[in-house]
C-alpha cells in the first residue's frame, strides 16, 4: 500500500488509525507538504494538488507524526509547484524537493 501524506491530510484522517493497520501493508509514501487549513472549496484544493505543494518541512502536513507510525518504506516525493519551477527552473526545483525532503527526513523520521 502506499500512503500520500497530503491525501491522508486532506481527507481528515487520524493518525490514531495507522496505528490498527498491519505494518507489512505499508511499502511506499509520497513525500509533499501543504498548508495545515484545508481549503473547502474544491476548486482551490484541487489547484493545490495540481499545483502547489510545499517543500517537505515547510507547511503543516503532520508528515513525521505519520511515517513514525509506519515501518521504514521507500519514498518519493510528489511536490508540484509551478510557481516555484517558473522562478528556479525544472532542474532547481527538484533539486530543493529532493534537499528539503532529505533535511526533514533525517532530522524528524526514527527510521531514517
């Protein structure tokens, strides 16, 4: 199974509930941040999805409180932004998902 940090976010579920599910289940996260309020409106939650993640660490997506309660899995991360690419390029842009992912990562995850 694989779990989107961002969709577990914006779907309000609980990290209590991560807790009951077999560990083995878990073998891929999608890596992504976004501001903690989650917009109402559809249009603008899809825009977001679409094209305004934040880097990891940067908004509030409780991502280490998930991925502490899961067992240690590949990553990837899933963060477009296209405000950010037209300003630093394609090339920069992944470069600063990959740094800040790799920062929070270590410094926030037991399982690193």
């Amino acid at each position: 199974m694989m779990l989107d940090v961002h969709h577990f976010h914006r779907a309000h579920d609980k990290l209590e509930d991560l807790d009951g599910l077999p560990k083995e289940w878990f073998r891929f996260g999608h890596l992504c941040d976004a501001q903690g309020e989650i917009p109402t409106d559809r249009a603008e939650m899809t825009r977001i999805l679409r094209e305004e993640r934040l880097y990891v660490g940067e908004g509030g997506v409780p991502i280490a409180d998930i991925f502490n309660r899961l067992p240690k899995m590949v990553y990837s991360i899933e963060l477009p932004n296209l405000a950010r690419a037209k300003e630093f390029g394609y090339a920069e842009h992944a470069f600063r998902c990959l740094e800040s992912a790799k920062k929070y990562m270590t410094a926030n995850l037991r399982h690193i």
